[in-house]
C-alpha cells in the first residue's frame, strides 16, 4: 500500500464493519487522506467503485 501511494495510486479500502477505523488494530496508511475507506456491504462496495472510477474518466 505505501508504495500506492508513494505512486499516486488510488487506494480503496473495503469492510463489512467500522473496523477500517480502528487505530490500535490498523496500519498507518489506512488514516491518510489519499485512502478511500468503504464501509457497507460488498455490492455496495461495487457500485460506489463504478461511480469512483467512471467520474476520473469523464
């Protein structure tokens, strides 16, 4: 993931649950402002991606 990053690379994060937020059981880089966390179910997930993806490519 650091290396994502260090490319520009747009990094997405997915969880069922809140655990992305969790500060003591988590990486750094999940708290930078370039990842995008997801909370939600995965076909929630899914679309919120399209959305994301065709919006940089218009």
């Amino acid at each position: 993931m650091g290396k994502a990053i260090a490319f520009e690379k747009k990094v997405y994060l997915y969880s069922e649950n809140s655990g992305l937020n969790d500060l003591q059981n988590t990486s750094a880089f999940y708290h930078l402002d370039r990842v995008d966390k997801f909370m939600g179910t995965l076909e929630e997930f899914f679309h919120y991606l399209m959305k994301c993806e065709v919006a940089t490519h218009v």
